[in-house]
C-alpha cells in the first residue's frame, strides 16, 4: 500500500509542478534565494551542491546571483558509473558543456574535479513533497537516499536543505516514509504568485 501511496503522491505533485506558468516559476526561483540565505543562517556555504531544473521543479541558478551564493564553488550531481544507484558532484560554472544522462536529466559533460560528499557545506536536494519532519519525496528513483545514507555515518556532513514550491510541503504522516527515507535538516519554499 505505501508504494501505491507514493507514486499517487508523486504523480499529484509532478502534475502541479508542470501546471505553474513560466511566470509563477520565474517568481518562485527568484524569491528562493533570500529564503535560503535566512534559512542558512550563519552556516558556512563556500562549497554549495545544487540540481538542475527537471519536470517543473524549482530554478535555483538565479539564486546564485544572490551575494551569499556569488562566491560559492558550485557542484551538480551526476549518476556515478562505479556505484550503480548512487550520485557524485562534480565542479559546475553556468558556461560549462552539458550532457544527458541515461533519465534525460543535464549532468557537466567535462571531467572537472568532484568534491567529496562530506567536503562539501550545502547540498540542496530536489523534492516533488517534502514535509516539516524533514522527510522528502523524490522522483522515485532513490539516487539522493542511497548517496546520503552512505554519509550518515560520518562525524562531519553538509547541510542538507531539500527546496521545493510552497505548495509541495505537506503535513507531518503525508508522506508514507520507506525504510531508506533519509531526512534533510532544512526544508525551504517560495510562492509562485
């Protein structure tokens, strides 16, 4: 029953997502990175992880122009060909080449250096619902949930702040959790309107 439950959640939010207009999109991504400099407070943020958006989810590359984020190293996830199922980071600029993976999904093209999960300050996860507990639905695929609970065990980790559309955090039980649900520390949202 849980899985039947998360893929009509999944399919309930995704079709929100693509419903919003370029407009509300535009609105939302421009107003998410204020939200996320109060959310960060003091945290130190010189090493920042972040996605590309896929399926209507979230901008966040205005967000770098915000003058917390204009001096962060930046690094976008790609599906690592060792470890099956699970993602690596690997140095992103906006000028760089990109290239499809196997779900149609941008990764960097270039071979540039990575930067270890736990060298890393902020990861900033996509989500289609997330709720206040700190757990988040994904795409279905549990790339991100392999990867971090590889680093649970480890003293020092990034920040992890799953970041949506205001519409996509849910009441505390919506979301049915799985066994391998690894939770986030943050959860940060913008309006569309």
């Amino acid at each position: 029953m849980t899985a039947t439950q998360r893929r009509q959640l999944r399919r309930q939010f995704r079709q929100q997502r693509r419903t919003l207009t370029p407009g509300q999109r535009r609105r939302a991504s421009q107003r998410i990175a204020p939200a996320l400099d109060a959310a960060l407070g003091y945290r130190r943020c010189q090493h920042l992880a972040l996605y590309l958006p896929n399926d209507g989810e979230l901008d966040l590359q205005p967000a770098l122009r915000h003058r917390r984020f204009q001096h962060c190293s930046t690094y976008l996830p790609f599906v690592d060909p060792l470890r099956r199922g699970h993602l690596r980071f690997r140095l992103w600029q906006p000028h760089h080449p990109m290239r499809p993976n196997l779900y149609g999904i941008n990764e960097p093209a270039l071979l540039l250096r990575g930067r270890a999960l736990w060298a890393l300050d902020v990861i900033l996860l996509p989500a289609v619902a997330f709720d206040q507990e700190g757990f988040r639905l994904g795409m279905g695929g549990g790339y991100y949930d392999r990867t971090l609970a590889d680093m649970a065990r480890r003293p020092r980790r990034p920040r992890l702040v799953a970041v949506g559309y205001d519409f996509q955090r849910v009441e505390k039980g919506v979301i049915p959790l799985a066994p391998w649900d690894q939770p986030v520390d943050l959860t940060v949202t913008a309006g569309c309107g």
